[in-house]
C-alpha cells in the first residue's frame, strides 16, 4: 500500500521485547526465571525472521513496559569483577523489538512487520590485564572466541562471499537475519589510557570492517503473513532438497564415504528445519489472532511476574523493597 492508510481503514499496532545473552556459548532468556531455564541454555532454531530462540516476549503498549523489561533483563545479566573493570560483563547481550503493524480495509489487509536488535557486545580480554582466572578465564575466552568469528563473518560480508561461516558461533547465528537483511550501526567504546592502545587499535579496526559490509534491506510487507510463511517454508525445502539432489548425483557416480555423510547430514537438516518451521508457523498464526484484550492480560502478567522478582515492589521504586532479596547473581562457583 502507497501511502498513508485511508481514515476508514483499521490500525494495529503490536510491539514486543526479547532479552537474551550468549554466555559461555548458551543463550539465556533474561526477562525468565533462571532456574525455569534448561541447563544447557536454549536451543536456536530457524524462525520465520532467520535463526534465533523461543524466548520469552514482553508485550508492549508504552513505553514505560520496554524500559521495565531492560531494566529486569538487565539485573539477571552475567557480570564480575577484575582488574580493569568492577563491573564487567560476562557475556554478550541482544534486546530484540519488535513491531508489527496491520492496516484493515474491508476484506484486505496487510502487515508491517520490522525488528530492531540493540547488541551489547562484551568487550574483549586479555588474561594479563584483567588477572582472571578460573571460571572468569573461561568466560573471558569464550567472549574473545565469539567476538573472534563475529569477525570472521563481518570480513567475509566485506569480501561479498556467498557462504558465511555463522554457524560457527551462537552471537553470529542470532545476529545472521541483521547481518544480511537490514541495517547495522555499531558504537564502538574506547579508552584514552595508553595501557589500553592494542584494545583501541583492535576496536576501530573492527568498526572500520563493520562500515565496509553492504547489506541489501528487504521491504517487510505482506498482505497475507500466513502464506508467506508457507512460501517462505516451501523455498527453503526445495533450497535444501536440490542440495541433497547434487549429494545423490555424485554418489551415482562413485560411492564415496564423504558425500555420503553428507547427505545424510543434509536429510537431517532438512527434517530437523522443517519441524523448526511448522512450530513456528503455528507461534506466528497464534500472535496474528491474538485479541487486544489477550496482550494486555499478558502485560498485566508481565508486571505481576516482574514484581513478584523484585521482592513485591514496583521496578519503579527499589526503595520500597522491604524484603530480603539478592540481585544480580553470578552463576560463578
């Protein structure tokens, strides 16, 4: 639709927030109880919107709701102490909104939908400066690691090379539907001291990379979100089954063990994807019926639950917290 929707069409609008952060290479909801969450963290799968996690969603109808969920997000983060920082954190950290806009006149419709992704990325370490040791190390290291193949991938979508390597992370998985359809605007933090000069260097040096990627944006409308989906469902089986197809061509032609694997890995892939996208599709037909009534019932809960966290108080107002209560636990031995 051109232009702005006539008076006698319906308006909807929908925003929801999503809070997760990659620690030590599990992804943890941060707006849930940790001890609800599974072990090993959550599991990423391939969502209509690319790959990402079942997380719990914050609706929204104000503006106060967002910096309400920040601010519980942000009291269950992963941070430490060490040298050069008192409060540092221990893991890289995504705050995901969502907005979606229907516009309904008579029997049309269609629906906006777009995303935006604040990333606070863990700055990284060097074990001689910061002094850590133990669990801290281990946190340190795999910080470096994941900044190391955000890297990696940021170089290649430089190079225009068609294969990326984000699998080999779970920041760049989460981070793949930004990195190749939308917009990418990174602040970079450095430091004056001049102990800190191989950091400031390495920062730039990485922000640099980041302004030579062009990355296409894709206009996120649709008439009918459902038959979308399915389309989109649809194209990427036929993807993966013409890639099992030339797997099958060179086994005809010689049994060899390696393309055998790899079919075998590739028919995985393919059932395992499509079992992510019927779930998802059946998530996505349940939020496009969902009442106004539902949402704010679900954002009355939200409330309730955040509350409940903070010992019965408002967020608003930590001073009237009058039982014991700890924040800002580190899971750290």
């Amino acid at each position: 639709q051109k232009g702005p929707p006539r008076p006698e069409a319906k308006l909807e609008h929908k925003v929801d927030i999503q809070v997760v952060e990659i620690y030590c290479e599990m992804v943890r909801d941060l707006l849930a109880d940790r001890k609800a969450g599974p072990p090993g963290g959550l599991e990423i799968k391939l969502l209509p919107d690319g790959p990402g996690v079942k997380s719990l969603k914050r609706p929204c109808s104000n503006y106060e709701h967002i910096a309400e969920a920040i601010k519980k997000a942000d009291q269950n983060r992963a941070v430490g102490g060490h040298a050069l920082n008192a409060e540092s954190s221990r893991a890289h950290t995504i705050y995901t909104v969502t907005y979606e806009r229907t516009i309904s006149e008579g029997d049309s419709k269609e629906v906006i939908r777009s995303r935006l992704n604040l990333v606070d990325l863990a700055g990284s370490e060097r074990t001689e400066k910061t002094k850590t040791v133990g669990q801290m190390q281990k946190e340190g290291i795999a910080i470096n690691q994941a900044l190391s193949y955000l890297g990696d991938c940021i170089q290649q979508l430089s190079e225009g090379r068609k294969t990326i390597s984000f699998r080999n992370s779970k920041l760049t998985r989460l981070l793949q539907g930004s990195l190749t359809d939308g917009k990418v605007l990174m602040i970079a933090a450095v430091s004056p001291a001049s102990t800190c000069y191989d950091e400031t260097v390495s920062t730039l040096e990485f922000a640099k990379r980041i302004k030579t990627v062009k990355i296409k944006v894709t206009r996120n409308v649709t008439a009918d979100p459902i038959a979308a989906l399915r389309a989109e469902i649809e194209a990427r089986r036929q993807e993966l089954q013409n890639e099992i197809d030339e797997l099958q061509l060179q086994l005809a032609s010689g049994g060899d063990p390696v393309a055998m694997a790899q079919l075998q890995q590739a028919l995985d892939q393919q059932r395992q994807e499509t079992m992510e996208l019927q779930e998802a599709l059946e998530e996505r037909e349940r939020e496009l019926t969902e009442s106004s009534a539902d949402r704010a019932r679900r954002t009355q809960e939200f409330s309730a639950m955040f509350r409940r966290v903070a010992g019965g108080a408002s967020m608003k107002d930590p001073d009237a917290i009058t039982l014991p209560h700890l924040r800002n636990l580190n899971p750290d031995p």
